[in-house]
C-alpha cells in the first residue's frame, strides 16, 4: 500500500486483533441463539465486500492506501468469523461421530486448497493491487454466502420432514395404533 516495511509491519496487526474480537464476539453470540448459518452468510459477504473494495480500489478512485486499509480490516473479520462458524455448524449438524470426524476431515480438505491457490493468485506483477486475487477471494466469500443459503434451506426442509414424521408417530402412539 505504498508504506515503509517498518510501518507495513506495524499496520499489519490492527485487522487482525478486529478479526480476533469479531469471531470472540460473533461465536459468543451465535451460541446463545443457536444460530449459525446467519452469521456464516453475513460474514461471508463482508468479506466479499471488503476483497471487493480491494480488487476495485483503484477502478472506483480509492487509490488512498487509507481505504483499502479499512477493506482489509472488513476481509479479514468477514472471512475469519466465517470460518470459525462453519466448523461448529459441521460438528453440531452431524448425527453420529463418525459424521462429525468425516465433516472435520473434509473441512481441513477443503481449507487447504486455499493456500494452494493463494500462493497462485498473487503474482508479484499484479501488485500492489492485485484485483485477479482479490476478486477471487471476493467470489469464493460470495459462494460460501451461497452454499450456506442452500444449506440452511435443505436443512429447514429435513427438520420440518422429520417434525411431522415425529408427531405422526406420537398421534399414531397416543390413539393405541
């Protein structure tokens, strides 16, 4: 962003200690409602928008290191607070513990593709913006917001189909049949 390697090492903390109170305060929140797929879709998309500004820094005028600072503090909350909701939502939404352990394995499958294709999206060419990097980023957030979409749907459809199984077997025992 244009700053001395002594200050881009001081300024490299802040986003990271936000990032570290968000996921503190969004994991506290999230288990006294016994809601986590509204966070992982709010955070992914703030993350989204924060690689977004970042990639589209320059193109929309926001050539002020300042700015694009203030994006990766928005990136790095939305995509840490993400992650940490995701991999409660696996265990907790798993019905045996073969389940549980097999959901953890593929979310550590999965997780580390990233710094296999992170490594790729940052050549030192593109830089100092590097838009192809952080529009990829910005996407893959937006496909998590998808994908948890999807997954809370398909997860309401099962528990009202297993609800009205329940009650049918309840009135079917309550009548002696």
């Amino acid at each position: 962003m244009g700053n001395s390697p002594l200050s881009s090492q001081a300024l490299s903390a802040p986003p990271y200690i936000v990032a570290f109170f968000t996921v503190i305060i969004t994991s506290h929140i999230s288990d006294r409602i016994k809601s986590r797929s509204s966070f992982v879709i709010l955070h992914s998309l703030i993350g989204a928008f924060g690689y977004a500004v970042l990639a589209f820094a320059p193109s929309i005028g926001l050539t002020d290191w300042k700015w694009r600072y203030a994006a990766v503090f928005l990136s790095c909350s939305g995509i840490f607070s993400a992650i940490a909701i995701v991999i409660p939502w696996t265990v907790g939404n798993s019905e045996s513990s073969e389940g549980r352990g097999t959901g953890v394995a593929i979310l550590n499958l999965v997780g580390q593709c990233g710094p296999l294709l992170g490594t790729r999206l940052y050549p030192a060419d593109e830089g100092p913006f590097y838009k192809r990097g952080m529009l990829t980023c910005s996407v893959f957030m937006v496909v998590v917001s998808v994908l948890s979409v999807t997954l809370r749907i398909m997860m309401q459809r099962e528990n009202k189909r297993r609800d009205e199984k329940f009650f049918r077997r309840m009135s079917l025992e309550a009548e002696g049949g």
